[in-house]
C-alpha cells in the first residue's frame, strides 16, 4: 500500500507542473518624453504628418508632452 501511495504521489507531482512556458517581451527602447517644446521648436510635415524639431531631433505631439520619434 505504501508504495501505491508514493507512485500515485509522483504521478501527482509531475502533472501539476505545467509545459507551457511564459514569454517576457522587454523594450531595448526608452521613451523620451519632453513636457514643454522649446522656443526654438520648428513645426515640420513629413508624409502629412505634424512633427516639432529642435536639437535635429523629430517629436511628435502627445497627450504627455513631446515624445522622440524617427521619421
């Protein structure tokens, strides 16, 4: 009896885990948000798209503040 209680044990055991794995996705890319656009900012259309440059840098207007972007 005892060896039916560690078999049924074990089997026990090895369903409760789980083959499924989880995947984390990371960004390697941080976020530049700039509150308040400088004097100096230049309102440029790219493709009828709004862009603010300084620094010669592209921003794009949100509802954060300026955040960068690659055109």
């Amino acid at each position: 009896m005892r060896t039916y209680f560690l078999i049924f044990g074990i089997v026990i055991l090895y369903s409760a885990t789980s083959c499924v794995s989880g995947v984390a996705v990371k960004s390697a890319h941080t976020i530049t948000v700039v509150k308040v656009a400088p004097k100096h900012h230049k309102i440029v259309i790219v493709k009828g798209k709004r862009y603010y440059f300084w620094n010669g840098k592209h921003y794009k207007k949100t509802k954060k503040g300026y955040t960068f972007v690659r055109v």
